[in-house]
C-alpha cells in the first residue's frame, strides 16, 4: 500500500516536472502585450490571479494591485481566448483578437467559495495559499483561542480541532495534554511540537504528579498568553510536518505572535480585562445517612484508634439520627449529616486577568508591547497563582532588500499550593474520600491545633477529625505550603534578505530557556514527610532548561508561464541544555525555618544535567501548475547527538500533491451546488532520535552515607548501545469541498500513520535485575478520520447570520507489533492493574482483575454471598476514546454575538480510584444500597451463582462487607469516560459606532462568558476528563483528581 | 554591493548546513551525571542494607511473615492479618528484590571474580543465597538459573526453577564461597562491609551456619540431601557460629536517614501489637524477654497483653488500648501519636542469622542424630541463653528460665517441640524464619488462623507477582503448573505435611 502510493505519487511529480518543462518553451519572435488589471466585484485588487491564453500556454500572474502584463510573441495573431482564473473566484475566459498592437483589459471576477481557501502559516513559517497545500492543516483563529479564560491555550483549543484530543487536569495552572491523530509511541513523547514565530518552543511538563501524589505544575506551553497569539495553525500529521523533524513525527502547532502591524500604520492602544468567577463543577454524589466507623459503631476518644472505630477513615458507622455520640467536636454531640461538609470546603475561586497593548506602525517600522497580569485564586483553600507576562516584538524594513524583525516574550508564575492528583493527602478528593460524612468542616476551619497558639499544641495533638492518617485539610493547605516560582524567557531575532525578486533568504535564531523553583515544607505535626523527633521538614527542587535554535533558510521563486516553483533549502543548529537539583531533609530543629543550615537530619541531594544537540539539513520543492495542481517533496537529514555514532544521521522524505479540481474542471461547478473542491494526498517520513544518555547502563549514586560508608547501585535501566532512529510514516489523502457557495463546506481527512523500531524502556521481568530494557522495536500504526463540517444556514439581510460547525475526530490506533517474545509492554500501574501497549490491541488497555463469572451463563460466582477476584487478570477496558467532536455555533445580529462550545468525547475507560475507593470507604450515594433501613438492613443478595452449591445465591452480605470485597478487584472501577460538555459560551456586544464616537473609543467590546457550565457523563461521581498529568502514565487511571473549574466572567476590550 | 550580501548570506546558510553534516556530537551523549561503573564496596554497603531494610522491615514483616508466625497482629487496617496480603505488596517485593540486591550483589560478585577478590565476591554470594533462600521460601518455584542476566544479553523472559534446583544451587554456591574466603587473604570489603567489617571468618561462619539452615529445611522432602549437607556444613573449614559476636546483624546508623526499619514504621503508623499466641506463651513460660519484646498497654500499664490474630475491622477495635505494643527498643522515641522510649530504639540491629538459631540447628540435628552432632540439650541450652543475651537479658535471667520444667530440655519428641518453641521465640522480628521454620514443623502448634481470617488455614506461600502475568506469562504459568494453584494454600517443595 505504501510503496504504491508512494511510486504513484513520485510519479506524478515526475510528470507534473516534464509538463512544466514543456509549457515553458514559448517561442519568442517580437511581443505583443495585454495589460490590465483584475479586480473583484466588491472592487478591490486581487493578486495572484492567473492570467493565461492556453492554446497558446502562455501565462502570468497578477501583482499586488491587481495589474498584469502578457507579452503574446509577434507572429501570432486572431482570436484567441484569454482565462483569468484565481482560487475563490469564478473562472473568467473572454475572446481577445490579437492584432498586434498593446491593449488593455479589465476584469472584474465574481466571489465564489472562499472558506477553503487564504493565506496560510505553515511549516518554517512560510506564508502559503491553502489551495497548494497537500496535507491536512487547520488554522486556529485568535478569536478562538481568547473566547474564554482557560489554564493554557491547548485547553483553549479543546473541542475546535478535528484530529485533536485533548485531556487536562482541573488544577489551578494544571497541565492539558494534546495529542494529534493518536498515541504513535509507545512509551514517548506523544505531544506535538510548538513553533512560535519560527522557534520551537518547549512543552515540557513540569508536573511532579504521579498516582502517588506530587503536584501539577502546568505544561510550558500555558506560559504562552493567548491574547498575544495572531494565528496558530495545526499540522496535523507526519506528512504536515516533515520539515520540522524528528520531534513533529506528533504534529506540530506553528504560532504566529502579534506584531505592531496588525492594524496598519498608526499607533493603537489596547485595553482588555477579564474576570470570571470559578466553581468546582463536578461533585461526587456523597451518601449522608451514615457516619464514621465500621459496623454501625463509632466513639471517638483521640481519632487514633482508642475510641471505638475512631482511627477509622470510612463512614460505616452509626446511622446519623441525631444520637449523641462522643466527636472530635465534644463529648455527646448530636450525630447529623453534613451533607455541604465537602462542598463547603471549596471555595470560590476568580481570576482576573489584564492585558494592556500597544500597536505601533510606520510605513517601514513595527512595534508591540503588551503587558498581562494574571491573578487566579483557586477553589482550594489557601492556592493561587499569578502570572505577569510581557511580550515586546519589533519590526523594521531597513530597505528593499532587508527586513529585520524580533520578539522578546518574558513570563513569571508564582504559585501557591497547587492541589495535588495523585492518591495523597494533598489531593482534596482523596482526603474526602477517606472520611467520615458526619464530619463538620466549618469546626475544622475554625482551628487546627488543640490549644490555639501556633506550634504550641501542648497536649500534643493537632485539631482533627482523625489522627490516625489524616491531616486537618485546613492545616494541611495552610501549615504546609507548596510555593512554586518559574520564569520563563522566549526570544527570537530573524533577517530576511531579498536578493532578488525570486531570491529570499531568511535567517533566525532563538532561544527559550525557563527556571522553576518549586518547595514544600512540612510543619511539625505531620504523619509523613516530617520526622516526629523534629519540627518539620521541607524538599525543594530547582531546575532550569533551555533551548538554542539557529537557522538558516534561502527560498526561490521562479514562474515559468503557469507553473509555479517554489524551492527552499536551509539548515538548523540545536541544543538544549537541562540542569536540576534538589534537596530535602525530613527532620528541621528550629520551626519554621526551612533552610538546609536547620537540618536535624542529613539532608538527600540531587543534581542532574543533560546535553543534547541535533544538527539539520533540509530542503522542499513546491511546484504549482496553473494555480489548481501543486506537489511539494521534502527532504530532511538529522544528524543527533543522542544516538550512537553509526545511526546518528537519518533521513527522511515526504511527498504531498494538492488538486484543485473545480478549477481544473470548471463544469463541476456549473450546476451551483458545488462551488469549491480539492483533493489532497502525501506520504512522509519522520525520523525521531532518543532521550539523552540511553546508550550505557549506569551507575546511581546517593548523596546520603549508610555509616559514612557511600553508597551505589546499579540502575534499573538495562541501556542499549546499538539504538537506531525510530520511524513514523505516514499517509493520509483528504478532500476539501464548499457547496452553495460556502452553505456548507467540508474539509476531511483518512490517514494511516505507522511508527515503527521505537526506542521504549520495556517493562521487563524484574528476575531480569532491571525494571526495564532499552528495546528498538515494535510497531504501533493509528488509521482514523478528521472532519470539519461547517455550515451557514441562516444568513439574513438584517445581518442575522448563524453559524454552525462540527469537528469529527475518530481513531484507532494498534500496537502491531513489540519486539519478538515480548508481547506487553507496561506503562503505568496503579493498585495492581496497569495500562499497557499490548500486541494486537490499542496503546493504553487496562489489566487487571475481574470478577469470576461462569463461563457458560456469565453470572458471578460467588462465595459466601460476596463476587470473588479471578485471579487472572485481562483486558477490561481501553483509555483511548471511540471518537471525540466539538460543536461550534455562532449567531450575529447587529452588535450581538453568541458563540457556544460542545465538546464530546465517546467511548474509553478509566480505572477509576476516586471511585473505587469511594464505594470501599462507604461515602457515596451509591453505598447505601443495602442499609436503607440499618448500617445492617436490609443487606444484599449479590444476583450470581454460589460456587460451591451451584445454585443462585440467597446469602445476605451487608453493603460493608460487600463493599470492601471490592478491593482488590478492578472490574468494578473501570468505568466509562465519555462526556458531553457545554465547554465555552459567550455573548459580545460590540459598543456600536455612534457611541464609540461619543465614548471617543475606536473600539470596544463587553462579554459575558462562562466555561464548563454543563456535562453530561456515565462517568460517576468524578470529572470523566481527568487525567494524573500529562504523560503517558498519567492517562487511565483517576485518583479522584480535581474536577474541571466551572467559571463565568466578563471580558471588556476597549481600545481609545 | 549587491554581489557580496548575496553569497555571505548564502554562505552563511551553506556552512549552517555543512556545519550541520560534519559536526560529530556523539561526544555530547557521555553522561555527566552518573558513571559507568561503580566501586564494589559501595555497591555492597548499599546492597546490604536495601536487603534487610526489605527483609526485616515493615512490608516484609509487619505486612506478612511476622502476622503469619503470629509474632505480632494488626489493630487496625487488619487485612493483611486475616490472611491477604495486598497485591501491590507482593508485586513490589518481588520486583524488587532482583532488581535491586540481587542485581547489585550479581555486579559485586563479578567485580570480585574480575580482581581475583573472594573475600569481596564471597560476601556478595553469602548475601545474594541468603535472599534468594527468602525469596524461594516465600514463593516456592522462582526465576533463578535464568536471573539477573538484562544487563548482559541473557533471557528478558527468566524461566522459574524448581525449588528443588534453587536449593541445591544454593547449597553449592554457600560451599564454594565459604571454602574461597580466606583470613590474611585478599583486603575485601573492610569497612564498607556493615555487617562483618569486613572479616572473612565470620562471613565464612555465616555461610556454613546458612548451608545448615537450608539443609535442615530439606529434611522432609529430600532426608538424603539434608543428611548430606548439614554434615558438610558443620564440617566446613570456619565451622558455623559460636558465639553472639558471630552474629549476621545489621547495626542501624539511627541517623533519622537509614533507621531501624520498624521504628521508622512505628514513628507515624500505630497498627500493631505482639500478637496473643506470643505473649501468651511467654507469659506462661515467665520468659525474661517480654519486656524486650512489649510494652505493657495502654489501658493498664502493669499488664502485658497480646492480641489475637486475624479479627476484622470492628472486633479488633475494642484492643487497641487493652493490648501490648511492640517493645520500645522497636521506637524511635517521639512518634506522631506519642513517645515510647528513647531514640535508640532507631539503632536496634536487625539480624539475619544468629547462633541462637545455629544452636537450635545443631540441637534439632542432635536430637534427630543428623550432621555428626550430638548434644541435644547442652546446644538448646546455648540457644536460649543466646537469644536472652542477645535480646539484652542476662545470665541469671537465663538461667532461671532454663530451670523451669516447662522450659528445661526434655529429650525425643517432646524436645523436638522445645526447640521449635525456643527457636520460634527466638525469632521475634526474623518473621521469615519463623514462618518456614512453622512451615516445616508445625511447632508450635498454637499458630492457628485467626476467628475473621480469610482463609482457614495459614499461609503456606505467596501468590506470585500479578505483573509477572504481563511480562514473564509463559515461564509463570509452568512454574504454576508444575507447582500447584497460585494461592496461599499451595505447599512449596520442601514443605510437606
């Protein structure tokens, strides 16, 4: 399949070469010129429109103001006829007698289908018609990424992008991972790769987060404010983004910045704020009927386990009817619900963010500054972040031949106790999942220490509802904070030179580099994490990164009569560089003083750095016939510093062919219901080199002395010295169409990409004496469909026009192959079932154990009326989704503008902990079956067959017992993800003229906003959308991670 | 003009693209961080105390053997004690072990055959049979002849040996090690050695002492074999231990880094207390190492309490203050929820063969006539006065408790029963041991499973990992075929009614 596809379109280009070389051999023998001018019918210059006599294969194109000229060699003389054609217009053909003198034309063409076609960003930068493009690319508006306030502009892209999946975290600043066409690693990086104004920029997840706790830090790419972003397009696959190399075999995302011109000459302030009002959207359904305890039994007496049940962490206790009972709040306090207790916890979080701009332009220089500070307190007790960000970015056309332009993008977050996803006190959910229902957060509130004084709790205890493994949550955000500061500086500089009119050359170098500093400290009192002898404890981590980019780009242009030739060669030097270290000790003597010089006990350090460089050579060759018919071939050569000598040069290819065919065949559109189609189709080839120093096993040492005597151990990465490039390819073959004049238009997408020797640390056997094996193998291929269906049905001349647009995305991705004998690979476990790349199934099943079922009438088998753990695990589920869509629609009326958001995401599966545990513990709704009369009454009768009688079971089990025979069985807890959300909705009033002019505003806008407002999900009582982090451990399995915010606001624009 | 901006541009494109070619950055890739290579020494003290950090520690121990030896019960989150160990617990024990000791004291051995070091090499092969030893007692049937070979082109998929085969390997390994190690010889180790500093003798000693344990633990399954070695192991040149200073202990630094592993459990988790079948027994023998072994409780600070084994969540929660805690010697001092005892308590040694025990073997071997020993009653003796001093009783103390009837030796069967009674008294906090060594005889015969146990019986192994079922499915399911259902009731090998 592949190598068909690829002869036939080599094939094709060869031809596409040797009809060009034909058309361009005009005979000359003494001119006869038309001139002219196109222009359209609402007047204004077209450029780029061809005009040609093609019996006589002679053709131009018009300039910027729309004029012409066409020399016809002398000789030839009569009627000929003369087309005028451009992409978005009607084709244009008029008889013209050729008598031998000059004469002038003028043409006026009808607007047709324009949706489809305008001037794109893609790969290098390049600026470039859509109609020549042969791969799938999708351009973002900036309209679109601003609507409403989101943690970072890959959440803002969420439900807008066909091919794009997109899952987050609902943490304050929490991390978003994107991943295009589906997961083509099996153990790498997954994300595609970020441009900004020609300089990749990184996405690296700072996140500590892992099932076991740790902290979201975000992603790189939220330091990025979307409200200086002009344009941002997704490259879609491998084919899109050859040019870019080894690290957009994922896609790639090119962002193009603002710059001082974008409004013309002049100089042009900007104001815009916007606040929201953020709420936890999604609550677990809590039960509040029974309190804490076991066995309908609680007293409490110091919530450590001297009382009866009272350093238990489960709400199977007395039924809450009011009977005294002894509590952490007294002795003989009325037992009731509070049922809010949790909700109440939250609080009502806001973010205000201001953003000031100034534009300014001349005819030959450009400037911008724009300045956004951004304040967000969280829904969690005691967390905030707040980001100032500057971005400067200037322009100058030195003259004719030099242009000279730069941007300089700084950014500063400093955060507070970002909440924790994994299975940790840190994480609310989890917090409030083992816990009691009767609780009263307010009394928690109100102190956390027995005695009142700070650090003076003299009968040594802290105020708690348990102190058997808990921490008072208040205490917990309050006693122990977690601040975090990172900068992040993003800087480019390009020159562009034009030797001749065809003869450009571009030269650009960037840097983005980052510090983050991230702490926690522990006060005194502490279950972990703090030594009981000492007065608390403290980690800090401190790391740095950078990346250098130098690139060098020459691109010519030739017209040879209707062929188009466009041929770009360049060259790219990277580094980057990684440094981190951190420190930690568990025991401090003076409290509150968090520095290593008040360490009671030695203290663990770590450093690290890590270097690597790719050197790039490169070149592509776009060649359009006539407008309508354009291939491109591209060619890449990396040279990397991470694999070994004899594999460190790769190369890799692409070839890709766009067709016009209404231009092509001008009749297809005759009949009015079609108005545009194009066909599209490629092929490429991505090489991707590996992570630094995978080549050697080694040895790791440890800051702490056992005795003094120091200490090493063996990694547990079995390295491998002989590793080779991984490679993807890929194909795809799309269409383009517009009917009833951009009624409706459709651009659509298959493809078929396969990766294939991936470097993957291989789970292995541990016997082996390492947890994991350096393999070059496997193949993993993802064949699936992108669509984007937009419509236009109501457009009324009182300027009611609605909007409506469906994006499709729908993949399935296989593992086809591992490396011969090994038929697994893991990549996360949680509780004994893991997320593994199975051969012969999609990237991401989840194994573990499920119930024993008979194997003919697939009832459960039980025992003593409980469901019993087949102790051979399977496959129960699949975190990747069936399909995901978002829904857009848009309606303007007047000064009126509504713009709503559907994101759907079908079908995948979670292992889902929050709930798994949330059953255990006897805190949610759903517990109650079985003791609506008592803790004990009316019990269960499991439906399933006993194991031992053969019969169907009649034995009673409490909900207790049931529910804790849950454990340690996944089957329960995997449960489905799909949702439907109301993601973003928004209504604009543009001020209108007259009150501008009254205002003295050039423009201003006041919206109001809202995110998340609704959602729709099998998924119980947590966010379907969670995921622990970014990574690819991070996907299927939910802690009970925070829900995504819900938040109205309002945005004001006012420019004066 | 024109014509010079033309090519420093291009040229400037053109090197960037040449520079690209040429540039060799294969050297870049040489990790800065950590190195290639390691000194054994390090390797080994690191080694040794991951080792019997995990073999003496709380997953180990407080989660497993020293529940099912009812030494010690849970009070609360009581799953483990009704029978179930938790599979992420038994997952992560067994994935590490190889990956971490056992691999490390594999690179320990090389880099000592490589120096023409046995008294480096020797040590590593003591400590690599002794876990592999535990590992095989825990499980049965594991990966062995085919093990910790990822690093060097061998198997990524292990095959499981017999029990059969690890032993006798095991046996051959402890003899050849113990017959290379010479005093005078090679410096080996030295002080990075945390257990012997360094002495070849007495690691000479341990590797006997352990051949004879091993050996008596073939008794019923392979009489022959068990006759042979313990004979050859108490003949061996460096002969087994004699003495409480030859003792294979681990002194804890107590530094608040590297502390007595219970002690750091005990600093912030409150779930345990000695367990009834215990106490009871030492209380009815008035045995001085009670308060050595617990505190009294809470409720009543004149009395010692156990609690019984394997009780549920709400049938255990009455006896959190009416029972004994462990004995403060296992405190770190100040913990979350109080403070018991003094800070020393994070330097309590953990051990991993005493002469107690080796005096209980050659007792056992006296009284059944087996390895040339004889003197059943003078080495039972030896034994419990060993264990008292070790435990930090005295001689009077001894010597009144051995005066007992019930505790003075008896020969024949009933003697038998003392030594497994000693020996399992003696084992507090070595709950391995004393689980197999329950295991094989059944002794004492009080160790019944508990009124809320999962499972009427008690655990005679392990289930095995459930991530072997990902990454070594083939060679788990004929380990399982040639074994028996993977399940806690399966016998391993040696382990026969």
């Amino acid at each position: 399949m592949t190598n068909r596809l690829t002869r036939a379109l080599l094939a094709s280009a060869a031809g596409f070469v040797l009809l060009a070389g034909a058309s361009a051999r005009v005979l000359a023998q003494g001119p006869t010129v038309i001139s002219g001018r196109v222009v359209s019918d609402a007047g204004a210059p077209i450029a780029g429109a061809s005009v040609s006599i093609d019996v006589l294969r002679l053709s131009t194109a018009t300039r910027d103001d729309g004029s012409f000229t066409l020399t016809v060699p002398a000789g030839r003389t009569g009627q000929v006829t003369v087309t005028v054609r451009r992409i978005g217009f009607k084709l244009s053909q008029r008889p013209v007698t050729l008598a031998g003198a000059p004469m002038t034309q003028a043409w006026t063409l009808e607007s047709q289908a324009q949706l489809l076609t305008g001037i794109m960003v893609t790969a290098l930068s390049i600026q470039r018609e859509k109609t020549t493009i042969g791969t799938s690319q999708q351009a973002i508006t900036a309209e679109d990424l601003t609507r409403t306030q989101t943690p970072s502009i890959v959440s803002a892209m969420s439900g807008k992008v066909s091919g794009v999946t997109i899952t987050g975290s609902g943490n304050i600043g929490g991390s978003a991972r994107i991943v295009i066409r589906g997961q083509g690693s099996i153990t790498g990086n997954n994300q595609p790769l970020f441009v900004v104004d020609g300089i990749p920029v990184s996405n690296d997840g700072y996140s500590t987060a892992s099932a076991s706790g740790g902290r979201d830090y975000g992603t790189g790419i939220a330091d990025l404010n979307a409200g200086d972003i002009s344009s941002m397009t997704v490259l879609k696959g491998p084919n899109a983004a050859a040019l870019y190399g080894s690290r957009a075999s994922n896609g790639a995302v090119v962002i193009t910045t603002r710059s001082g011109r974008a409004y013309g000459e002049g100089t042009r302030f900007t104001f815009t704020s916007r606040m929201t009002a953020d709420q936890i959207s999604i609550l677990p359904k809590y039960q509040n009927r029974y309190g804490q305890g076991f066995g309908g039994e609680f007293q409490y007496v110091d919530g450590a386990g001297s009382g009866v049940n009272d350093g238990a962490d489960e709400s199977w206790g007395p039924k809450l009817d009011g009977r005294p009972i002894d509590q952490f709040t007294g002795k003989q306090q009325p037992w009731i619900a509070h049922p809010n207790n949790v909700k109440d916890y939250f609080q009502l979080g806001s973010s205000v963010s201001n953003n000031i701009n100034v534009a300014a332009a001349s005819r030959t220089m450009s400037a911008r500054l724009s300045i956004t500070k951004e304040d967000v307190k969280g829904i969690v007790p005691n967390s905030s972040l707040a980001k100032l960000a500057a971005v400067v970015s200037a322009g100058a056309q030195v003259n004719d031949k030099l242009t000279v332009s730069g941007t300089a993008q700084w950014v500063r977050n400093n955060g507070m106790n970002r909440p924790e996803n994994g299975y940790t006190e840190g994480n609310p959910f989890m917090t409030y999942t083992w816990f009691g229902r009767q609780v009263d957060v307010a009394a928690l509130k109100a102190k956390y220490y027995n005695k009142d004084s700070p650090y003076g709790f003299a009968d040594g205890s802290l105020f708690n509802w348990n102190d058997n493994y808990h921490r008072n949550p208040y205490w917990q955000q309050y006693e122990n904070p977690a601040p975090d500061s990172r900068e992040r500086f993003i800087g480019q500089v390009s020159a562009n030179f034009t030797f001749k009119p065809w003869l450009t050359a571009v030269l650009r170098t960037g840097n983005d580099s980052w510090r983050f500093v991230r702490e926690e400290r522990f006060a005194a009192g502490n279950i972990d994490r703090a030594n009981a002898s000492y007065n608390g404890g403290f980690t800090a981590a401190n790391s740095r990164a950078s990346e250098s980019n130098f690139e060098g780009i020459v691109t010519a242009r030739k017209s040879l009569g209707s062929l188009e030739l466009t041929a770009n060669a360049g060259g790219n030097i990277r580094r980057n560089d990684s440094f981190n270290n951190a420190y930690s000790t568990s025991g401090i003597l003076v409290p509150g003083i968090y520095n290593l010089s008040n360490a009671g006990i030695t203290p663990t350090f770590t450093n690290s750095e890590a270097h690597t460089a790719v050197n790039s050579a490169y070149g592509s060759v776009i060649a359009t016939l006539k407008q309508y018919w354009t291939v491109e071939v591209t060619g890449r050569n990396d040279w990397s510093s991470t694999l070994p000598k004899e594999n460190a040069s790769y190369f890799y290819p692409s070839v890709s062919t766009s067709l016009v065919v209404s231009d092509l065949f001008p009749g297809l559109t005759s009949n009015g219901w079609l108005s545009y189609a194009k066909l599209r189709g490629g092929w490429a080839q991505v090489g991707a080199d590996a992570g630094a120093y995978q080549l050697q096993t080694l040895y790791l040492g440890d800051s702490r002395k056992f005795s003094g005597q120091a200490l090493y151990s063996l990694s547990n990465i079995s390295a491998n010295a002989f590793l080779k490039p991984e490679r993807t390819t890929g194909q795809e073959g799309g269409v383009e169409l517009s009917f009833f004049n951009d009624l409706v238009t459709l651009d659509a997408t298959y493809y078929l990409k396969v990766s294939r020797d991936q470097i993957m640390n291989l789970t292995v056997a541990p016997a082996t004496g390492f947890s994991l094996a350096a393999i070059n193998a496997g193949q993993i291929s993802n064949r699936g469909i992108e669509a984007l269906l937009t419509a236009r049905p109501v457009k009324l001349a009182n300027s009611f026009q609605w909007t409506t647009s469906f994006n499709f995305s729908y993949n399935r991705n296989k593992v086809d192959q591992l490396t011969p004998g090994l038929s697994t690979v893991v990549l996360a476990g949680q509780w004994g079932a893991t997320i593994e790349a199975r051969e012969g199934e999609p990237w991401g099943v989840i194994w573990g154990n499920g119930w024993r079922r008979d194997s003919t009438t697939g009832k459960l088998l039980l025992s003593g009326g409980l469901p019993q753990r087949n102790t051979t695990k399977r496959i129960l589920g699949n975190v990747n989704p069936d399909w995901v869509g978002g829904w857009g629609n848009e309606v303007r009326y007047k000064n009126y503008t509504l713009n709503t958001l559907v994101d759907i995401r079908s079908g995948g599966q979670n292992f889902s902990i929050g709930n798994w545990w949330g059953m255990y513990a006897g805190i949610l709704e759903s517990t109650l079956k079985g003791r609506e009369v008592d803790w004990d009454k009316p019990g269960l009768i499991v439906e399933g067959t006993d194991e031992d009688t053969g019969l169907p079971n009649t034995t009673v089990v409490t909900a207790e017992d049931y529910a804790h025979n849950l454990y340690p069985t996944h089957e329960p807890a995997i449960l489905p993800t799909g949702f439907i959300k109301l993601r973003e909705v928004k209504f604009t009033w543009d001020v209108p003229a007259n009150l501008l002019t009254k205002l003295k505003l050039a423009q201003m806008s006041v919206a109001l906003v809202g995110r998340n407002l609704w959602t729709k999900s099998d998924f119980p009582n947590y966010d379907p959308e969670n995921s622990t982090n970014a990574g690819n451990g991070g996907q299927g399995f939910d802690m009970g991670a925070m829900s995504t915010v819900r938040s109205f606001g309002l945005n004001i624009t006012i420019t004066p | 003009m024109r014509f010079t901006r033309i090519p420093v541009a291009l040229l400037s494109v053109a090197t960037l693209a040449t520079t690209s070619c040429s540039t060799d950055l294969t050297g870049l890739n040489q990790n800065p961080n950590s190195p290639t290579s390691a000194p054994a020494a390090s390797l080994f003290t690191n080694a040794t105390q991951a080792t019997i950090g995990r073999f003496n520690g709380s997953f180990q121990t407080l989660s497993m053997s020293e529940l099912f030896a009812q030494h010690i019960a849970q009070v609360q989150y009581v799953e483990e004690d009704r029978g179930r160990v938790r599979t992420e617990v038994i997952d992560g024990l067994f994935s590490n072990i190889y990956i971490a000791e056992l691999e490390d004291y594999q690179k320990v051995i090389g880099l000592g055959d490589a120096s023409a070091s046995p008294n480096t090499a020797g040590p590593a092969r003591v400590m690599q049979s002794w876990v592999f030893q535990n590992v095989t007692d825990i499980w049965g049937d594991v990966p062995y002849s085919e093990a910790l070979q990822g690093d060097v082109g061998g198997p990524l998929k292990p095959k499981y040996d017999a029990q059969k085969d690890i032993y006798y390997g095991l046996l051959k390994t402890l003899t050849d090690a113990s017959a290379a190690m010479t005093a005078g010889g090679d410096p080996g180790l030295g002080s990075a050695d945390p257990i012997f500093k360094g002495d070849p003798v007495k690691w000479q000693k341990f590797a006997n002492s352990l051949r004879a344990r091993m050996a008596l633990r073939l008794l019923k399954a392979d009489a022959a074999k068990a006759a042979a070695e313990l004979t050859a192991a108490f003949a061996a040149a460096g002969g087994v231990m004699t003495s409480n200073a030859d003792n294979a202990q681990l002194a804890w630094p107590g530094d608040g880094v590297f502390d007595n592993p219970w002690s750091a459990n005990f600093s912030t988790r409150d779930d345990h207390r000695v367990s009834k079948t215990l106490l009871d027994t030492m209380l009815a023998l008035q045995d001085p190492r009670v308060k050595f072994y617990a505190q009294p409780t809470k409720a009543d600070p004149t009395k010692y309490a156990g609690l019984q084994n394997g009780m549920d969540n709400v049938t255990v929660t009455p006896f959190f203050n009416t029972t004994s805690r462990v004995g403060t010697m296992f405190y770190p001092g100040a913990t979350v929820y109080g403070t018991f005892g003094t800070s020393a308590g994070r330097k309590t040694p953990s051990s991993l063969m005493t002469f107690a025990e080796v005096s209980f073997l050659r007792a056992e071997a006296a009284e059944r006539g087996l390895g040339g020993q004889s003197g059943a009653a003078a080495y039972y003796n030896a034994g419990v006065r060993a264990s008292i001093l070790q435990w930090g009783g005295t001689d009077a103390e001894a010597d009144a408790y051995l005066a007992q009837p019930a505790v003075a030796y008896t020969a024949g069967a009933v003697g038998l029963q003392k030594i497994g009674l000693q020996k399992w008294i003696a084992f507090f906090a070595q709950g391995q041991e004393a689980w197999s060594d329950w295991r094989r005889t059944g002794n004492p015969a009080s160790i019944q499973p508990g009124p809320k146990a999962y499972y009427p019986y008690i655990a005679r192994r392990l289930p095995y990992s459930s991530t072997e079922q990902s990454v070594n499915k083939v060679n788990l399911d004929a380990a399982i075929a040639r074994q028996g259902p993977d399940d806690y009731a399966t016998r391993v090998w040696w382990d026969r009614p």
